[in-house]
C-alpha cells in the first residue's frame, strides 16, 4: 500500500469509516447467532473490512451460479439499499476535486454491496 493511500485510509477512519465498519461487524456478529445467517455475516465481516480500510484495496469477482444465486437474496435482503446509499453519498462526494478519491472508494462499496457472494477483498 502507497503512502497516499495510508493518508487517505487514515482520514477515512477519523471522518467516520470506522463507525461503518462497526456497524457492519455488529451485523455480521448477529448473523453468526444463527445458523443461517452465517453465510450472511460472512460477507458482512468482507463489508466491514473494505468499509474501514478502502484505498489501496481491489476486489476481485468470481464464484459461479452458487454466488449468484446467493447475491440475488443479499440483494433483496440488504444490497440493494446499502449500494443505492454508497453510490448516493459517492456521487455528492465526486461534486468537489478533493472529495472525487473517497467517492470513487464509496462506488467500489456500492459494487460488493451488490455482489459480496464470490467476492475477494484483497
């Protein structure tokens, strides 16, 4: 990871990304009370962690018709407002030069907010 994306990843945390990527490990800590919410609480830890840290991290997609079929209940479940929310806030922050690097992290959320299911945070 550069040095700019330190820099950034630390601005992040201090101007909030923490407060998500707590809130996501909370939800991914109650989906684990359950069975069959591990699945779930399995791409919610993957949310919390690109939501704490996000420059300097890619997302690769792959997981074949299981994933699929995985990410079209995520989505009616929780994707679908969660990535309508990051792709919202993504777009006021891409409205002014400086905000365009964490806008464009809040669009790579609104994408594994769609698809988590075969996703690979790296």
């Amino acid at each position: 990871m550069g040095c700019l994306s330190v820099v950034f990843n630390i601005i992040w945390i201090l101007t909030g990304g923490w407060m998500t990527a707590l809130a996501f490990l909370l939800a991914g800590v109650l989906c684990y009370l359950t069975i069959i919410g591990i699945p779930l609480g399995r791409q919610a830890f993957k949310m919390a962690s690109l939501t704490l840290a996000p420059f300097g991290k890619t997302i690769t997609y792959g997981g074949g018709t299981p994933s699929l079929v995985a990410n079209v209940f995520w989505v009616v479940l929780v994707g679908l407002w969660t990535a309508i929310g990051y792709a919202l806030e993504g777009a006021l922050f891409c409205c002014t030069i400086v905000g365009i690097p964490f806008g464009l992290q809040l669009f790579k959320m609104a994408k594994l907010a769609l698809c988590p299911f075969g996703a690979t945070v790296w």
